[in-house]
C-alpha cells in the first residue's frame, strides 16, 4: 500500500505541475508537504497540506485520494 501511495504521489506531483503554472507550484508544493507528513504518521497535519492544495488545485482527483487516504488511516 505503502509503495502505491508513494507512486500515486509521483504521479500527482507531476500532474500538478502540468495543469496550471501559476497555481500549481503551490499546490505541487504543499502536496509535497502532505506527502512528508503522511509518511511520518503525522495524518491530521497531511490533511491540512492537502486541503490547501484543493483549494489552489481544485481540478486534481489526486488530491482528493489523497485526503481520502489519510482520513483512512486516522
């Protein structure tokens, strides 16, 4: 499970800095952030990270997993 999230996360990173050049840089960032903290176990400071980046990158379902998955494992 570990390995499919890192590689989702990848992939997200990528996507966002494809979509848009502006907002994405922030989102790809604070998706970075999230990434960080959900490896350490640290969930409720990983869904803070990827709330924001919803709201700069409201277009990306990769985000949305992401917030899913950590409220999984909360």
């Amino acid at each position: 499970m570990r390995r499919f999230f890192l590689s989702v996360s990848v992939i997200a990173a990528f996507a966002l800095s494809a979509a848009s050049p502006a907002a994405a840089g922030s989102a790809s960032s604070l998706v970075s952030k999230g990434n960080k903290s959900f490896a350490r176990k640290k969930y409720d400071e990983a869904l803070k990270f990827f709330e924001k980046a919803s709201v700069k990158a409201p277009e990306s379902p990769i985000i949305y997993f992401n917030i899913g998955d950590a409220y999984f494992k909360k």
